[in-house]
C-alpha cells in the first residue's frame, strides 16, 4: 500500500499493474517486453506511450514478465514510500536476472529522473535509467544495454508531449480511455517532487488531443479523461487558424466529438479553475459534474507554507462559485496532514474546511519530505510520525462520514450510468458510473445492456463507497 493510505479505495496512485493488451501478435516481434506502472494515471498513459514507441520498433507487449526480454518498471516518486515500492521489485527482479543473464531491467519515469546516475550506483543490476521525456530514444538505449554497457537518458525538455505518439491501450476496459492533455508542471508547490523529475508545464496539440479521443470513440471507448498536473493552465497557441486554445475551449472540442462521448478531466488546481470552464460544463451535457480540486490544507499560514497561493476563504468562494453554477457537480480533495510546523488548531482548519467543502472524496496522505524540494531545503519536518498519522486518521474518518452522507442524499434519485463491466463482487451485476462519479453497481437482470452502454440506474441502497441501484422503470 501507498505510505499515508489507510484504506484502499482512498488509494488514487496505484501499484505495480502489469498491463498488456490482449493480443496473439506478441510472438510477430522480435523480443518481449514487460512494462509495470506505478503512481499517478499520467504516469499509466505514458507506458502506453513506451509501449507504443516499443511496439513500432519490434518488441512486443507480454503480461509475464518470466517470458520477457526486456522488463520495465514505470516509477513514482511522490511519496517516500512509492519508491520503497520499487526497489522492493527490483530486488526481485535482480533474481531473476542471476538466473536469466540475458534479461535487461530498465527503470523509467519519475524515480529515474530523480535519481539520475545514482541509481546505477545504488541499484547495481539496473541496465537503463530513462527520465519522462526521453522515451523516443529507448531504441537506441535498449541498443547501448545490449551490448552491455548502462545506457541513461534523463534529459528533459520544454517541448516533448508524444502528440504523434498513438498510445497502445494497456490493460483498459475498452470503455474509458485516458488522454494526456499536458507535462510537467510550473507550479512549485514546497512539498511535491514533481516539478523536478516532469519538468516544465507545456501543453499538447489541441488537434492531436481531439483527434486522440474522436479515434478513441470509434474504437467503442465512451469516455476520456483529459490528464494534467494542473489541466486549467492549459493553453496552446493554434497558428493555422490565429487562435490561442484555453482549456475550456478544448473541454468544448471534446464535448464536440459525440454527445455519447463522456468527457472527463483531472487535476484542477484551485488558483486556475475559471468560470469559463465552469460554464462549459454546464453547457454540455457530455462533460462531467465532477471536479477533483486538491486543497491540500484547511489553514492559510499552511497553504502559505505549502506555496499553493490560495487562502482557505479564497477556496471557500471557489466551492460556493461551483455550487452556484453547478448544483449538482461532485467534489473530490487531496489532504497532507502533519506538514511542517502544522498545528493542531491548523488540522482542525481542514477537518472544518472538509466539512464545508462536504467532499464525495478525497485522497488523504501524510506528509513524506522529498529530498530537493523547496519544503525539504527551507523548512523542518518537525510533526512527529504518530502525530501525522493520528491526523490522518482523523481526515479519513471524516471523509468517510462526509462520503456517506453524500451517498445517502442519493437514494431514491435516477442517474444516467455508464456500464463499466461487471461488477468486482458479482458477474449478475452491473457496476458503472454516473456523471458525479459515483460507483454504481445494479442487477443485470432480464436487459439487454452490454458494457459501453448508458442505463438509467434509481438508487436503493448505498455504502460510504458505492451506489446500489435498480433499471429504472421507463
Ligand atoms: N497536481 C496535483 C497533485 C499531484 S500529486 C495537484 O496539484 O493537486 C497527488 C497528491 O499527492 C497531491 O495532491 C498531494 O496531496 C500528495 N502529495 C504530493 N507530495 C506529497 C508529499 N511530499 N507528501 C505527502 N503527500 C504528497
Ligand atoms: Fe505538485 Fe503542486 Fe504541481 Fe500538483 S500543482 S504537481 S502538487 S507542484
Ligand atoms: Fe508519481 Fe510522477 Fe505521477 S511522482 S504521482 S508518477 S508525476
């Protein structure tokens, strides 16, 4: 499990998912690869990516990484404990390469950026260290390791975002598909690695992205999530036709697709969400009433701290402003209790701010330094452990009460659902999502639906977590 998470459905960075699509053609290439995410779903987009760059050069994608020549791990950096993670694995893999010396380990994205050439000196049976942007040139690397020597490439750029790059859908479930909209990020948070090891904020081709999501319609995909650090500072400047693309408008183009395509989007940072964008979504039915707006601290002296330039009664306006614009809109959070100097009156700032803001969710973590940040080179991490984590307990039985109540207000209402799959529990059951996000799971029964579909869904039932429905009578 994620350091700080305490429960797995809070769990927003996942682990270890060795994903593949599902395909006889592996044996057409020349070697096998095995590719393993960690962390954020940017992060899972950009393996898709690797596996596309791989593919066009004559490896193909296997699920069993005892069949692979090549083996991939994705990496995360987020948390102390996400890269505890991955070198856990590496020692595992490091067995498997006393026994197959022919395999190569290759370790990519943002622990690779972070520790550059030290890990080859740290992890000795690592054969290539590949930072975000500089996965063009894994041909050549995985050339350079075959011949025995540690190939490294972590520079990166202010320019690269594989806009041409068609990613090879690992491990979906054919109905959501994910598109990257963005790397990098500007905003220099005290406490977040990120802006070292993803760069720059730069914005993809607006073209590219439509067309991405029309072609992921035709293929059957009946929604996409546009994926960015900070998806509201998006802007990209259209020279053909003299027109300076913001986020809302590229909400718009999507919407645009197809009205039965879903549009979803993630992450919003609280200083960047306009009006604009909210009246986009109220605009298109398509767009989804759900917006994930990270407020990472209740109490202004932390926020401050944090560098995240918002006040808590500034946040407090901008979830009046959705609720004014959006009544029906759902709201999710990102918490970190325990940051430095944090006080107890300032912990409860958030337990207030939580109840507020009454969010369906939020993804809770207690602080972890990360070594080079501003936060770890100004400021003590002076909260103790238990101290941390006694808060974190506290948000988390909050959120679950808040989430509960949330859910309770729903039964009896109708939703729109879009079906999933079967649900985890039970192949008799459906589980989908309404536009607010919310998991619901309702009995198939004697319908004709098929996965990809829409089903009016009314409410019986619920759990801090999930929806409960029936069909609806029509
Ligand atoms: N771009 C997003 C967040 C990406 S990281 C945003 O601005 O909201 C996802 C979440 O991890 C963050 O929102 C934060 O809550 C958490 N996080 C980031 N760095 C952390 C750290 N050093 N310790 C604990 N949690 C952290
Ligand atoms: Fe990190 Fe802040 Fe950028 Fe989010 S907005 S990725 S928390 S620096
Ligand atoms: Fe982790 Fe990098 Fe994403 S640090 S959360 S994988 S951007």
């Amino acid at each position: 499990m994620q350091e700080g998470l305490l429960h797995k459905e809070i769990d927003e960075t996942r682990q270890g998912e060795a994903f593949a699509p599902f395909t006889n053609e592996v044996n057409r290439y020349k070697k096998k690869f095995y590719i393993e995410s960690y962390g954020c779903q940017m992060n899972f987009a950009d393996s898709e990516i690797v596996a596309a760059i791989l593919n066009e050069n004559g490896f193909g994608a296997t699920r069993n990484a005892e069949e692979a020549d090549l083996v991939f791990l994705n990496t995360c950096s987020i948390r102390e404990k996400a890269e505890q993670t991955v070198r856990k694995r590496l020692t595992e893999f490091r067995k498997a390469k006393l026994q197959r010396p022919g395999l190569l380990v290759g370790v990519l994205g943002c622990m690779a950026e972070r520790l550059k050439n030290k890990f080859l000196e740290e992890e000795k049976l690592v054969d290539m260290v590949v930072g975000p942007d500089a996965y063009r040139s894994l041909p050549s690397l995985i050339e350079e390791a075959e011949t025995g020597q540690k190939a490294v490439n972590v520079l990166l750029s202010r320019d690269e975002t594989y806009a041409d790059i068609a990613p090879i859908r690992l491990g979906n479930n054919g109905v959501c598909g994910f598109v990257s909209i963005m790397r990098g990020c500007n905003n220099m948070c005290s406490f977040c690695v990120v802006p070292f090891t993803r760069g720059r904020e730069r914005s993809r081709d607006a073209h590219s992205i439509v067309k991405e999501c029309s072609d992921l319609f035709e293929q059957g995909f009946k929604e996409v999530t546009l994926l960015g650090q900070n998806v509201d500072s998006y802007y990209w400047m259209d020279e053909q036709n003299d027109e300076v693309v913001t986020f809302a408008n590229l909400l718009e183009k999507v919407a645009m697709v197809s009205p039965l395509l879903r549009v979803r989007f993630s992450t919003s940072h609280p200083k960047d969400i306009t009006d604009e964008v909210l009246f986009t979504i109220a605009k298109y039915e398509n767009i989804c009433n759900y917006i994930h707006l990270p407020v990472q601290s209740g109490n202004t002296r932390v926020l401050q701290l944090m560098n995240r330039t918002y006040t808590r009664e500034w946040y407090m306006a901008k979830i009046d402003r959705i609720r004014e614009i959006l009544p029906d809109c759902g709201i999710s959070s990102d918490m970190i209790t325990g940051f430095c100097t944090e006080t107890e009156a300032e912990h409860q700032d958030t337990l207030s701010l939580m109840r507020y803001s009454q969010y369906d969710l939020s993804y809770m973590f207690y602080y972890s330094e990360r070594p080079g940040t501003l936060a770890a080179r100004r400021f003590t991490d002076d909260v103790p452990l238990e101290v941390k984590k006694r808060r974190l307990q506290e948000i988390v039985d909050l959120q679950n009460l808040l989430s509960k109540e949330s859910n309770i207000k729903d039964l009896g209402k109708t939703f729109k659902v879009l079906i999933e799959g079967d649900s985890k529990k039970s192949s008799a059951d459906w589980m989908g999502r309404n536009s607010r996000n919310k998991v619901i799971v309702f009995a198939k029964g004697n319908s004709n639906f098929k996965k990809g579909d829409y089903a009016m869904v009314t409410v019986t039932d619920c759990t801090k977590a999930t929806l409960m429905g029936k069909l609806a009578d029509v």
